[in-house]
C-alpha cells in the first residue's frame, strides 16, 4: 500500500499536474495545421519542437534547481541577468498573458457560439461579450471556486475526448491523414512552429512542480521529461483522430468540424466542456495577472483588473481575431523571447570545464533556432 501511495505522490500525480498544466488550447489548432502542410511535415516538426522543448525545459530545471525557492519567471530572470532584464521579461509576460487571454476569448466565444446560437441565435460578437462579461465578473471579485475546477473541468475535456475517439474511429480513413491533406505549398512549410511551441510550452510550471516535490527534487527533471513526451504523443494521436474524421474540412478548432461526421449531442457535450475549459482558464491566468500587477508593479485593484480583462477585448474588438496567427505570435515571437531569456541565464550556471564546450553548442544551437523563429514570425504577423 504504501509503496502505491508513494507511486503516487513521486510520479504519477505530479506527471498529472504538468501534463494538465501544460495543455490548453492551442492544441485545439494543430489537425488544421498538419491539413495545411501534410502529415510528413508536421511529424518532423512535432520530432524537433518536442526535442528543443525538452532541452529547454531541463535546462529551465536545472536553472531551477539552483535558484531559491519561490521564485516565477520574471523573479529568475532578475536573479540572474539583473533588474533591467526582469523589467524587459515583466513586459514580455505582460504581453504574452494578454495574448493568451484573448486566445482563450476568441475559442470559448466561438464554442459559446457553436453551441447556443442555433437555439438562441445572436451574433457572434454577442456570445463573446457574454463570455467575456461573466468572466470579468468573476475576476473583478476574485471568486476562486471557479478555478479551482480547472482541473476536474480538464479532466472531463479529456474523457469527451476519448469518448469522441472510441466512437470517431471506426470513421477514421488514411486517406484524409496521408494524402487528401498535403499541399504543396511552401508558405505553409513553416506554418507549424510558433502554434507547436506554444502547445508544448509548459516553462511556467516548472517551479511548481519543483516546490510539489520538497524533498524529492531530484525526480524533478525525469517527471518534466515524462511529461513532456506524453503531451506531445497525445497531441500528436488528437491531429491523427481529427484529420482521419474531417480531413480537408478540419476547423481552426478542431472540435467544430466533428459536426458533420458524429453524433450532435457527442459534439456538443465535448464543446461545452470546452468552453467551461477555455472560461475557467481565463479566470485563473486573469485572476494571477491581475495580483501581478497589484503586487509586483504596485498598481490599485480596480486599474489591475480593466489592465487584466480590457486590452484582450479591445484587441478583438479590433480585428485581431485570427486563430493561428495570434499563436503563431505568442508562440514564436514572445515565448521565443523567454527561449532566449532562460539560454542567458543558463550560461550563468556553472559546469565542469569538460561540460563546457558541449554547454555552449547547446545555447548558440538553440538560441538560433529561437531567433530565426522569431524574425519569421514578426515577418509572418505583420
């Protein structure tokens, strides 16, 4: 018994809470990504990405390791590279939460949309301002009960999906995955990158896991490196799924498209979980930003919350309501700035002298692939 007990508490619940943790909902975008390069293409970039994903992420652990505990990200960085580099990671973070918090408005109002306009009707801008507006609500009061079900909500996301699996499958054709999706066309060969690597990033979490294992810190790099490669598996047997399912006609949103081809009710309890998904997720990262700013940059309650909820709905409002794009962004642009980030501060750590060509190998390769990544994506957003 105790040794199950101990299987638990070393492995398998903090494997859980990364994976989990990990998994939003850029992973929704990814079978219409590899409908727009090809099956071939989109396995040899989920084989690099996956790879530099895990280096950067036992780097960023060990990083961790030798850091003083109770520290995030911006904290790291000012350890490490100073207080103007922490100012610079603060706008970075600040940026990239206000991305992802428009991300998570755009796919809950569009599943919102999907399922209560055909017995409601109403625009779309409609439902997004009913998303948006409960949302705000909440995170105005700090109601935490909410985000508290993030986990169990994840969870019942994840069981509609092998639902949507056991009784999708039988409809699966290899057609759809390996030959009526593949084009030709090289502006979508680098397609992949950006929308992958904010998929697979999971940096964040790393010191919570760390501080979850208090004496046990030395499993700390096997369980990220387990976790690491059980996502990528998923995501990769979710784009099969899809694609084998919708093929030509696979959504944005993956989910969406599964209309035409499964039961409605299937469809719809799996959408709606969705959107209890993408609702609960902004509550708990508007909730955190919003305690940033009131703590770390000393700014009133009612400033953090319209500097929280506001720009994502001005941003929309805007016209800056493209999927792919806005994970593109936040995914090459800003997430490759804290890939650069963490390379700089791991040149900080010490190593043995045999350790230090192959170290330096690891940072130039690396922070090259980040940086070209980076000037593709401006280029490609603009």
């Amino acid at each position: 018994m105790n040794m199950l007990k101990d299987l638990f508490k070393d492995y398998i619940y903090p494997v859980a809470v990364f994976s989990g943790g990990m998994v939003g909902v850029g992973f929704l975008s990814l079978p219409y990504i590899a409908v727009q390069t090809g099956i071939w293409i989109m396995l040899g970039y989920f084989l690099v990405i996956t790879a530099i994903v895990i280096a950067l992420n036992l780097i960023f652990c060990q990083i961790s390791l030798k850091t003083p505990d109770y520290k995030r990200f911006p904290g790291f960085v000012g350890h490490y590279l100073g207080k103007y580099a922490k100012a610079f990671s603060m706008i970075s973070v600040i940026f990239a939460t206000v991305g992802v918090l428009l991300v998570y408005l755009l796919v809950g109002g569009k599943f919102l949309t999907t399922v209560f306009q055909p017995i409601f009707s109403g625009s779309v801008l409609t439902y997004v301002l009913i998303y948006f507006f409960i949302a705000s609500i909440i995170i105005y009061f700090d109601i935490k009960v909410v985000a508290r079900a993030e986990f169990w909500i994840i969870a019942l996301l994840f069981l509609s999906l092998l639902v949507i699996f056991i009784e999708g499958f039988s409809q699966v054709k290899l057609s759809n995955i390996f030959i009526s999706n593949f084009k030709l066309q090289i502006s979508n060969y680098f397609l992949p990158y950006g929308p992958l690597l904010f998929a697979l990033w999971g940096i964040g979490l790393i010191p919570e896991v760390e501080e979850m294992l208090a004496g046990r810190k030395h499993l700390l790099k096997k369980t990220v490196l387990i976790s690491t490669i059980i996502v990528s598996v998923f995501y990769f047997l979710f784009i099969l799924l899809i694609t084998g399912i919708t093929g030509a006609r696979t959504e944005q949103t993956a989910l969406i498209g599964l209309n035409n081809f499964l039961p409605g009710i299937l469809v719809s309890v799996a959408i709606f979980m969705g959107i209890l998904a993408t609702f609960t997720a902004f509550i708990t990262q508007g909730i955190i930003f919003k305690k940033t700013l009131m703590f770390d940059l000393k700014i009133k309650h009612w400033q953090a919350f319209v500097m929280t909820c506001f720009p994502p709905l001005i941003l929309f409002l805007l016209g800056i309501n493209s999927f792919i794009p806005l994970l593109s962004f936040i995914g090459g642009v800003l997430l490759g700035i804290n890939g650069i980030l963490i390379l700089l501060m791991y040149r900080k750590i010490s190593c043995l002298p045999a350790e230090k060509i192959k170290k330096n190998i690891i940072i130039w390769v690396l922070s090259l692939v980040f940086l070209l990544g980076l000037i593709y994506e401006i280029i490609y957003f603009i």
